[in-house]
C-alpha cells in the first residue's frame, strides 16, 4: 500500500481503499467526471504492476 499511496501522490489521484486482515480493496473512480477516466486506469496499472 505504501508503494501504491507513493504513485498516487505523483499521480494526484487518490483511491478509496481499504486494507482488513491482509485484504486490501481498492476502488477507483474520478468524480467530476462521473466515473473511470485514463487516470484511474494509469493508477490501476500501476498499482497491478506493484502487486505482482
């Protein structure tokens, strides 16, 4: 989490996220937009590659 909370912060774009016994769930969304945009998706990603 503490790589992915680095990547936001250079992103700007700051999930809600959750971490409960080694489960972490994260949702992401850009609200003036109404939903996903690019940057949630460059986020994902990122955060897919972390996780590997």
């Amino acid at each position: 989490m503490a790589a992915s909370a680095t990547v936001a912060e250079k992103l700007d774009h700051h999930p809600e996220w959750s971490n409960v016994y080694s489960t972490v769930v994260v949702e992401l969304t850009t609200h003036d937009a109404g939903g996903l945009t690019e940057l949630d998706v460059q986020l994902a990603r990122r955060m897919s590659e972390l996780a590997a």
